[in-house]
C-alpha cells in the first residue's frame, strides 16, 4: 500500500494476480481506488500500448494454461480427472453406439401376411383354406400309410 491511501499501488504483479482471478475493470478500479482513465494510461504505458482487454486476455490465458498443466500432473495418479480431461480438452464423450436392430424380417413377415390377408378376402373361391397358404394335409392318411 501506498503511503498517502488506503488503496494498493498499482503495479504490474498486483495488477496481472487480480487479472488471472478474472477481476472485472470496475474491480480492479475500485481495488486500486484509480479512475477509469488513470487505469488506461497507465496499462497503455506499462504494457507498451496495449488496452486493459489485450492484458486481461494475456493473463486469462496464462492461468488457463497453468490450470491444464496442473490437471495434467494430477491425471497421473487419479483416473477421475484424466477422464474430466479427455472430455473436455479433448472433447471425448460416453456415447454408445446404438445399434439397429434388423426389423427386415418382421417387415417381410408383415407384408406377406398382408398380402396372403387381402388375396383371402378377394378370393371369390369358398375354399376353406386362405389363399396363397399351403393347404392343409390330411394326417390321417400320413397315419394310414405309416401302419401300412
């Protein structure tokens, strides 16, 4: 702190912490006690021209970068987050594949019954017997033969 305020002096570690902990500009303007356009010259001057924005994105980067590495080294020895980071550096995901069931069998099954169905009702013959189905076989002769 400054000797004269009761505000931290500005300086480029403070500055670059309260950045990487995603402070706002109105944040670290009332955290420094600095008006809005002393915080801009003074980012221009110290940070050679570049806006609050481009300093605040640098350092955005940066703790992303540090927070990766960190669950890189922590990955080694606990299976939970080398999975928390494979879905999402990596964009992994658990979908299992869904497979088709064959239904081509019940469709033909279905459509010869249709068929067999509606040649039934057109049949003008009085046969017993559904069209397009084999007739039944009279077991009694099967029988007769057997003993024979």
């Amino acid at each position: 702190m400054s000797k004269n305020s009761a505000y931290p002096e500005l300086n480029k570690a403070s500055f670059e912490t309260l950045l990487r902990l995603q402070f706002t500009r109105e944040e670290v303007l009332v955290f420094f006690g600095k008006s809005k356009t002393s915080l801009i010259e003074w980012v221009k001057k110290e940070y050679e021209g570049r806006t609050f924005e481009d300093v605040k994105q640098m350092c955005t980067m940066q703790t992303q970068v540090r927070l990766k590495s960190t669950a890189l080294k922590m990955s080694e020895k606990n299976p939970a987050v080398m999975i928390f980071l494979l879905k999402s550096i990596c964009r992994m995901t658990e979908e299992t594949p869904v497979q088709k069931e064959n239904n081509d069998k019940n469709v033909i099954s279905f459509t010869n019954s249709i068929k067999i169905a509606t040649k039934a009702l057109a049949s003008t013959d009085n046969s017993p017997y559904i069209a397009g189905l084999p007739e039944k076989t009279n077991n009694n002769d099967n029988e007769n033969q057997d003993h024979e």
